[in-house]
C-alpha cells in the first residue's frame, strides 16, 4: 500500500465493509451517572409525590374520564395521581419490545442493550447548499425518505421536514403513502388528532396486510407525545396517546422541559418537571391498555439566557441526558434521547453540539435517538449537508460498538516478527489480506493531505455533503413493494382526497 | 426574561460563571469497556512474553548497558526483557503523582480521577483565517502561549507550534523563556538531546529556584517519547528517557502505532504492539531510577487505506483510546489520549473528530488528554481558530464534570406551583436569583436565531473564532514573575546565545 493518487483512486474498483451490521445495533457500554443511585430515588419518590399532591392539567375530557375511572382524583381540569395508580402503570408497562417493519431486516428492538437512530423530525424549513433555506414541501420530504431509506444507520423514520404544499388534511396520508412505498422502515405517525391517527393506522394495516386485531398484536408504528409543559398535557396528545394504546402502539411521552423557560432553571428542577410529566403520561396510556409499550422520553436542555432561545449540546443536556437515562433504568423503561444543535450552518459548532447529544446519548445508553440525523437550528431547518455529515457521525459511533476480536489471527505477532524493528505493515500479508475491509471507509470526511484538498477546491464539509447528498438521492433504490398494496394505499389517499381531507382537532 | 435585542446584549454588564473551578478536574465518569477484562489480561500477558522472547531495538548504547546491568539479555542492538524485570518496574511506577508549576494553582494532579487537558503538540505550520497557513515562527508561538495562558480549562502547555525562525540549538531556551514567563502553567520539555534537555532542566529549576536535588524531590515538567514503531527506540528518545528519570520528571511514553502502517492493521495487533513498546520505555525509565514518574501514552489510530494518511477521530481510534485506558488501568498507571482530527479546515469534520477524541478521552478515564486544542490537518497544523472552539468544547466537557445538586432548593417546587400548568419560568424569583449563572455561557457558539444570525453578517463558527482569538490576544494579562527571576533566565539565554546555542545530539 504505498500513497496513490488521485486518478488511482478514481479509477480503482474497491470493496468496502458492508454496513449491514449497523441495522441491529448492540450497545457494548456501561453507561455513566451523574446522579448517585439515592439522587435517582429521590427524584422519583418527589415526582411520584407531586403526582399525588398537586396532579397535572389535563384538557381533554374523555382522558380525565379514563383515569378517574381508574381512581385518580379530578378537580376541574386538574388530575392528581394516587402513588398506587404510578406504580401499578410501570409494572404493567413493558420493558422492551419489537417494532415490526414491512421489512423484518428493518425491525426495531426497542429497550435492552439495543440502540435505533431515528432521522430528524419537524423542522417547518428544508435547507442545502444548492437551493437554499425555504418552507418544507413535498417533494423535499420525498428527498429525505429516500436518503433515509440509503443508509443503514438511520433505523427508523421521523418527520423529517414539515410539507407545506400540502393542505393539512391531506399532509399525514401523502407522507405516510411516501414513508410506505419510498422506504421499507417503520414508520411514524403525527398525533395531530383523532382521525389523523386512524387514517395512518388505516394505511399501516394496509402495508403489512393486517387489520386492528393484528396492529394490536403487535407495534408497527410510534408516535411521540411532547407535553405542553409545565404540567399541561393537551387534546390531540391526550388523543393520540389513548388512541395508540388502544392499538398498542408505542408511544414516546416527551416532556419539553427547556430549563430556564419551561422548566426550572436548575438541572434538578428540570428532571424532576420532566420525571413528572413523563409519569402522567405513561399512567394514562397504561390505564387505557395495560402493558401498551410506552417509551420514556428526555428532551430536557437549557435556553440561552441571554436571547432566550432552546440551545443545545449544552453540558447542561448533556448531563440531563445522562441522568434522564438513571431515571429511565430506575423505573425499567426504553430510554430516548436526541441529537440536536442550535447552529445555523453546517459548521464546526453543529459537529460539536450534535456530537455532544449524540455520544451521550450512546454512551449513555439511549435506545432511542430521535432527530439523530439533519437536525440544525435549534430544530427549525432539517439540512440536507447536515443530514449526511451526521450519518458519517452516526456510522462511526456505530463501528465502536462492534466487538474487539483479540485471538492470535489479530494479535499479529507473525506480522509483528515478519515486519521488525523500524519497519512497516504497509506490505505484509497480514495487511494484505484485509487492507479493503480493515477500517471504515468515510462518506463525507476527507484524509486528502492540505495540498490535494487544495487542489480538489479547498471544500469544506459541508460543501462536500452536497456531492454526497445528490449522489445519494440519484443512486437511490426503492424497495419492494407489492403491487396490489400499492395500489391499496392510492385509493386510501385518492379517497381521503375525494372527501376533502381529514380535520385535525 | 424576555428575548433581548443585539443593543441589550452588547450594552448589559453581565455576569458570568468563572471558569476557575476548571483548573481541577475531578472525573465523575465510570470508564466504558471494549475489552473483556480476559483480553486486557491476555494483551499484556502476551506483550510480556514478546519482550522477553524478542524484545525491541535500541540505538543508545547507554540503554543497552543500564538494561544489561539489570538483567536484559542483549544481542547486537536487540533487548530482550525477563518478565520479572517488567513486573519490577510496573511495581516501582508511581500510580499517582503531582507535577507542579510555579503558580499552585496551575498544579497538575496525575493518576487518579484527575483530568487534565495540555493543548495541541509539534505541528510545524500555524494557521488563522488572517494570515493563513505559514511555517510556525517566534511569534506564532508567543500567540499560542498567550492563548494557554487565557483559557482555566487549559491545564499544561505542550509545543503548540515549531519556530522556524530560531536556529534548532537555541529554539529550546527561547521556547522555554516564553514558556515560563508567558504563563505560569506547567511547561514541557522537547527531548531532543542531552544538552537540550539539560539547559530546559536548568531554566525550570531557575524559575522555581532549585536545583538538581529540589528537581528531584517533585515533578515540575514532563516530555513525551515517541518510539519509533515498530519495536525501536532512537538515540535522543532513549536519552529523554533516562535523564528525565534521574531527575525524576515525568516522561509519557507514547508508542506510535498508526495501525496499517507502523502497526499491524488489526486493532488487536496495534494495541499488542503499543503495550509492548509502552512497557519496554517504561522498564527502561524504572531501571535508571525506580519510582521515577510515567505515564502510559496511547496513540493508537489508523491510517486511511486509499491515501496512506493518518486518520483521525476514527471508530478503530475511539475503540483503541477506551482499550488502552483499560490496559493501563491493568497495569496502575496513568494514562494519556489524544485530542485530534484529519480535517484540513475547521468545518464539521474537525468538530466531530476532535469530538470523538475527546470525549472519548474524558468518558474513558484519560488522565492527560493532549493536542486537546488547537491541533489540524492531522497534526501538521496548529489552528488558532481550531483552539478556540476546541476550548469551547473543553469548557463544555468540563462543566459536564460538575455535581448534581439535587436538595429543595435545586429541586425547586415552589417555583413550580408558582408557575403552574402551561406557565413559564421566565420571570419566577428561582429563575432571577440564579438566571446570570445558571447556564454554561458559551464563547464562540451561538444561539442566536436564523435571522439575527444572518444580520450579523451568517458567520460561521470559524469565522467567529477569529474574532474571539483576536480579543482573547488583546485582553492577554502576563502572569507576574520575581524580577530576579527573570533577568535569570534572560542571562540563560543570552549566554546560551552567546556561546552559538546547544546542539542536538
């Protein structure tokens, strides 16, 4: 292997590792606390405690109904928690699970030492170098389903970008017919009210040829719940809570304690707010369906006190995170966590900040990590460039978790005593032999010297993305999908359209 | 808290957290493991057996002689270890020790839970957006001393940049004059021969105002030895060695061991490799003089296979930092990681990869995280630009350090019954008693939002690294220092001048 140049590069036909292995991730690591077990508890019995004594906001009345059936105390619109009811709803709730794909290569398995990274989900902008910022629209949705079918390492979809060209009442069968038939992974639903979630439900049974016996027998889809937090919990997520246990679909319940504006300004403050909130949630959806799988969700960050805007990647998120997945082990539940960055471009600070949330988040142990991919400004712009530099990221955190094989094959000592003292493996037939498949080959990072990436334009990353993303997107493959379902989903879309569409709530 | 305007944040006197509490770093974090705890015992026990079965090459006589008198079976250049020999001086290291500097404040703990990061180390060339990309000079270095100096999260120097500008035979006193009179932090020694070590140990001991015997009651200073992959030591490595150890000043040694290239290309192989080149410097240390202070270096990465370029911050380096932090757990010594990326600009690329490094190197337990900030292009470049977000995020690792608090006032449930259900914190008394502190404030990240962004001119956060160094380099106080004391080292200089500088060995 001596140095080869850039036309030998070009020309060279060159295996690379498949990246097969990163569909069903095992994470290896132990993670890290930052609260000590009995800080854990104590966040736990305050929480369990402010259930009981003070409740949360519930404005949807068919919720207050369920759990004053279920002996919670209603006041108005306050609900309060009997600790009995809490405990009861995280015994019957399931430590982990499977979420069946249209693909069984796809599934998801959700809790244990699993991890899934799940695509940015949103963002009202789309942006890339070459078009610029605008609103979301269809066709850019399209473009990230399929970048989210390309790579391994994105395991689940989420609403990668808002469609704004599409009338609401049609928005959640368009994306769901393109989730379906542009891709082979599970699927998202919105819970943007009640026969919105029917409507995706309706088309899910569709795809896996199933009716609601057969979604109740086991989870196809999930959709994430953010509380209207502090303490409130409002009508469509109320809905689409209920409405998807009763389906015994997952659920994600995120309380969106942002310290220092929707929650207490101190870290404690803010987890035990999100602890609160997540509880209520959970009890709800158990009190409709025991045993409906359910996922505690963390999403707890800091504002900037200065312009009073979400940051992110902050080492307060980042000990939120860690400590978000203390309380989530606590009360046996799956974990998700996120990427995410408050930078406006491309830059520098986007790869520290996601790589904060991101690493913390596998580090830590999250099974889920939502807007794991394209996620910038805070959550307002789903990027295309940061898209594919975040899958690079989310590739190589997927290689660390691959085991180490220590045996006399990789001990090399005859590579060792062939090569000597002041030598080098370039040429030996230990390196031969696996120089192609040995190390993980980038998309989008470069190890070109400072003189021929200077010749090659002196491109940054993120201008590099934009080859990657177009390269991507025109060598796109769609999956299989059986004609006669194909056209199922058509007419499900042809008639909602017919009807003028679905009204939210 | 209601969101300010730019002329509110630039006219308000704000108070932010000092950074004093990032002089000590107490890790809380529990280390990651790739390796089971039979393969950490298997590498060494085979690393022990290489040494005794074929040993390494060393180019100093001297090293063979004193190797010899301890028991070494030497052949031609060859040293072979007893395994007894090795145990020895595994059992003679220090697992612990304090290397001081001439401020106690800048006092280094290392070995323990301690974390300490040195900046970037030995690239020829210095970079900023304003003067470009040049061959490192006086004043280059100066810059990046005064850059150490500024920044609490800093903890030791390390040769930012090489001086092009000053013939080799003086480039090491005027190095170390800045180094001791620019900062007062904890400076290293370049070991590139005899005389050049001798003249820094003489400097140091002036600033400190002792001599040989006060060296030799406690470490003041510290050097890295490369070896030269695979399996040799080189003449002016083997001198550093041993004369940092009859002075009883901390050496870590490094083995370079790029695998594909100066290492075998499995990442079992490189890490046999660098075990076994790790505990043959440190016998040789521990022969000269038992106890002498070593720290177990780690370099581990790979180069890329297409181009034959180190690579950097990638999943075979991340997973090769975590398992050499568990083999130098198993042999109770510190232990040093790197910082560092491939990217030729300071985009995302370097971001993440500096990120995987770094992180990596804090969550795994490193004691020493060299080429913390600042380092480029694989090393070839110290980047001023590169220093300042890489202290941003070394600022953000180190708050990430700090205790949870988790009491009532922490817990802060007055706050929240007084903002209630779908409230906000914005304007409670907890969030105004603790708003101006509460938050890690960030230095060249920004969170401002897309269009106040885009006013300020759409800055990437390069481009406002340069603004921040600029300002840092302009608000630069000099540490004070005895007068005598430095009319001392001015006199070392001149005489060392005077006489045609100290030529390498």
């Amino acid at each position: 292997m001596t140095r080869r140049t850039r036309r030998d590069r070009t020309t060279t036909v060159r295996r690379t590792r498949s990246t097969e292995a990163y569909r069903r991730l095992e994470n290896p690591f132990e993670p890290p606390r930052v609260l000590s077990d009995d800080q854990v508890a104590h966040i736990h019995e305050q929480a369990v405690g402010f259930l009981s004594s003070d409740g949360m906001r519930v404005l949807f009345p068919e919720a207050r109904e369920l759990l004053a059936a279920a002996g919670a105390a209603i006041a108005d619109d306050m609900v309060r928690l009997d600790p009995g009811l809490v405990t009861e709803a995280l015994a019957s709730a399931p430590d982990k699970f499977t979420i069946h794909a249209r693909n069984p290569d796809r599934d998801l398995d959700i809790g244990g030492t699993s991890t899934n990274f799940f695509s940015v989900g949103g963002p009202p902008f789309a942006s890339d170098a070459e078009r610029g910022r605008r609103a979301g629209v269809m066709s850019d949705y399209v473009e990230f389903m399929k970048l989210c079918q390309s790579f391994d390492v994105i395991h689940s979809l989420a609403p990668c970008v808002e469609v704004s060209d599409v009338p609401v009442g049609l928005r959640h069968v368009e994306t769901m017919r393109a989730q379906l038939t542009l891709t082979d992974k599970v699927p998202y639903i919105y819970a943007r009210g009640r026969q919105h979630v029917r409507d995706c439900m309706d088309m899910i049974s569709i795809a896996h040829g199933i009716d609601d016996e057969g979604l109740r027998e086991r989870p196809v889809t999930w959709s994430n719940i953010n509380t209207n937090s502090p303490l409130q919990l409002d009508v469509p997520m109320c809905m689409g809570i209920i409405d998807c246990a009763r389906l015994n679909q997952p659920v994600i319940m995120t309380p969106f304690t942002l310290a220092g504006a929707m929650a207490p300004v101190t870290l404690a403050g803010a987890l035990v707010l999100q602890h609160i909130e997540a509880l209520f949630a959970i009890t709800l959806s158990q009190v409709v369906s025991p045993g409906a799988p359910v996922v505690y969700g963390a999403f707890t960050s800091n504002v900037d006190m200065r312009s009073g805007s979400p940051a992110f990647g902050t080492p307060e998120a980042m000990k939120g995170a860690f400590a978000s997945g203390q309380l989530a082990r606590h009360i046996r539940l799956p974990w998700r966590s996120s990427g995410s960055s408050a930078s406006n471009a491309v830059d520098a600070q986007g790869g520290y900040e996601t790589m904060i949330n991101i690493y913390g988040a596998v580090m830590g142990g999250a099974d889920i990590v939502l807007h794991a991919a394209g996620w910038q400004e805070g959550g307002l712009t789903a990027s295309m460039e940061k898209f594919i530099t975040d899958v690079e990221m989310l590739q190589i955190l997927a290689e660390s978790m691959q085991p180490v094989a220590v045996d006399d094959a990789e001990l090399a000592f005859d590579a060792i005593r062939e090569v000597g003292p002041g030598g080098h493996f370039f040429g030996t037939q230990h390196t031969l032999d696996r120089f192609e498949t040995a190390f993980y080959d980038p998309i989008v990072f470069t190890r070109a010297n400072f003189e021929q990436w200077e010749e090659e334009g002196s491109k940054r990353t993120d201008e590099r993305a934009t080859d990657v993303w177009k390269r991507v997107l025109a060598e796109y493959e769609s999956p299989s999908i059986d004609s006669a379902i194909a056209a199922r989903l058509d007419e499900f879309v042809d008639r909602t359209t017919a009807k003028g569409g679905s009204p939210p709530d």
